[in-house]
C-alpha cells in the first residue's frame, strides 16, 4: 500500500487544531442520474442497509436503482432552492458561522471545515484540506444528536477508511453524540417557544426522529432510548407532559417493523381523538433537508389535514440560528479540553527536522 502525505506539508509549518462537521450528505443536482450516484454510494453502506451483500446488491442494482432515483429526484426537485440544497447550503452557513465564532476566540490556531458523509464535499476532502492547513489534532462533530450506528458509526467509517491511505495520522477526537447537551436543549426549546409567539400553542407537539429498523434496538443500538430522553428534556424544558409531547419516527422503508409509533400513522389517527391543531418539530435534524421539508412539511401536513386536522405547522428546524450556534461552539470547546495550547515541542520539531536535511 502506498501511504499519502499532504502535498501542501512543509517541516517549519504551524501545527493546528482543526474541526470537522459533518452531516448525511445530498445529490449534486435534483435529477434522476445525480440520485442515483448519491444512492448508490448512501444505500451500498452496510451501516445503512444491514442485509447480506450479495442479496443486497442484487435488489439495489436491480430494482431500487432503477425505480426510485426519479421519483426521488422530483421530491428534491420540490425543495432545492437557488442556493442549492438545502442541507447542504445550511451546513455551510452553519460552518462559517462556527468558524468566524472558533476564531474569534481562538484565532488561527484552530480550522473548521465541513464534509457529507455521502456526495460532495467528501469527508476526504474535507480531512485534505484541514491536513493542508497544519491540523494535527483533528475534532470530529458529526451533527446527528442522537447516536445511531447508521449515522455516527458510519461517519466513524469513513474517517477510518481515509486514515488508513494516511501516512501521519492525527491525534483525534470523535462526538458521538450530545442528545442531552443543555445548550442544544435550550436552543430546541427557544425555537419551539418562538413558533409558539406567532402561531400559538398547538394541542399537540409531535417530536419526530428519523426511523429505523426495530431490530437495531433490540441489538443493542442506542438511538431509540436518546431519542426518547432528548423528547423528555424538552417537555420538561416547556413544562409540558408526554401527553402534549409525542415523540414519533418517520422516514421509514422496507416490510420490517421500524422504530414505532410512526409519524404518518399519528397524524392520521390525532383527528379521530379530537386533535385539530398540531405542530411537529425534529429534534434529531440538526438542518433543514429532504425528510423535514417535503416529507414532513408537505406530505405529513397532507395526511393530517385530509384525516379532518385544521391547523397544522412544521417548526423549522435549528439551522444556523444564533443559539444553535452558540451551543455546537460550546459542544466543541467542551470536546477541545487540554488541546488548546501552544504545543511546546513545535519549534523543536522543525528544528530536527532541518538537521536532518528536511528541505521544507
């Protein structure tokens, strides 16, 4: 095996921390052949899909790939914007508000950039270019609160995968997860309240999460308990029981059971009780994107209302809010504990490294 250097190395360059936040990722384009390279790469993850390979590739390349890369193009074809993505265009604005807010503090020392666990910008490029800037210890923030091995573990892969190719590997740091963070609570909490202001409170508040498979639980994930207490900290935070609080998972596909109650099936039944006013919130959504804008906003909406609902709102999701913000710097600085200093062997290091006939 050939190991990779960085191209941009030099011996005499400053060492520095360096962050990397990460999210699930997007099609470059909301067309049928741009999906289908983004779900190619997202549903060949065994994280993703755990079903033996060769019966897994069979269905993937045999049906999937070619049935739902154009129904799924026309679903983000209904929510891309002007900038692009949504996910995407959030994740950035949330990067360069934590970078300018890292670097006031910090100054130069510290690098920020961001990566997509699947599609562009790769979590490669993403490594590559923290590398190039002399990161030495490296903070990974994947930004999915609640952990799940689909999601956290997976992004743990493809970190590994590229150190593997690495010839110097850095010191590192991975956040697994911060469901229970309080600042992170809070800001959920604040944005729920101020939705609250101006469209008032619902008879119901569902918290939706990504779904998945029941057997993962049962196999000893824990995202289903995480999500569960994320859901309790916010009633408690809104003084609310789970009664006006229903945690509920969307998102689901295939013939085996997922994580219940579902979302779809709780917004048909709520009518029925006498439940004309709801409101959803996802707190495992840490930006905007597919699943909230189109299968929450719109298509949920739609199963309520047609079900005899009369008032129902999607609140967004965190985004690049100032007190989001405020609490992933606060997540990283907590994670960053004893690295914030000058290391005191670098003016050493390059020094040795020139006796030795280093020539950058």
């Amino acid at each position: 095996m050939k190991f990779n250097g960085s191209p941009a190395f030099t011996h005499n360059q400053q060492d520095r921390i360096g962050v990397l936040i990460t999210n699930l990722g997007t099609p470059d384009q909301p067309t049928p052949s741009a999906l289908k390279a983004y779900l190619r790469e997202f549903l060949w993850d065994p994280r993703v899909v755990e079903t033996p390979r060769f019966l897994w590739w069979l269905i993937l390349n045999g049906v999937i790939l070619n049935i739902r890369p154009r129904r799924s193009a026309r679903s983000y074809a209904s929510v891309w914007t002007e900038q692009g993505s949504p996910l995407l265009f959030h994740t950035q604005a949330q990067a360069s508000a934590l970078r300018e807010s890292l670097q006031q503090q910090y100054g130069d020392n510290l690098v920020l950039e961001f990566a997509m666990r699947y599609g562009n910008p790769s979590i490669a490029s993403g490594l590559q270019s923290l590398f190039d800037q002399g990161a030495r210890k490296i903070l990974i923030l994947p930004l999915y609160p609640q952990y799940s091995a689909a999601t956290s573990a997976s992004t743990f892969d493809a970190i590994a995968q590229d150190f593997a190719r690495r010839r110097w590997l850095p010191e590192v740091r991975f956040i697994s997860h911060y469901h229970d963070f309080a600042p992170y609570i809070d800001a959920m909490v604040s944005r729920i309240k101020r939705h609250w202001h101006s469209h008032g409170e619902p008879q119901r508040l569902l918290l939706s999460y990504h779904g998945v498979p029941l057997r993962y639980l049962h196999e000893g994930d824990p995202y289903f308990c995480e999500c569960q207490k994320t859901s309790r900290l916010i009633a408690e935070k809104l003084g609310k029981g789970s009664d006006f609080c229903l945690t509920t998972f969307q998102s689901r596909f295939g013939r085996e059971p997922w994580l219940q109650p579902y979302t779809d099936a709780t917004l048909k039944a709520l009518p029925a009780q006498g439940v004309e006013h709801v409101q959803v919130f996802c707190p495992g959504f840490s930006a905007d994107c597919l699943e909230t804008l189109e299968e929450i906003a719109v298509e949920n909406r739609h199963f309520f209302v047609d079900a005899g609902g009369r008032d129902f709102s999607y609140i967004t999701a965190l985004n690049c809010e100032p007190e989001h913000i405020t609490a992933l710097h606060q997540l990283i600085i907590d994670n960053l504990s004893g690295w914030l200093k000058t290391s005191s062997d670098q003016g050493e290091r390059q020094i040795r490294a020139r006796e030795l006939g280093a020539n950058r």
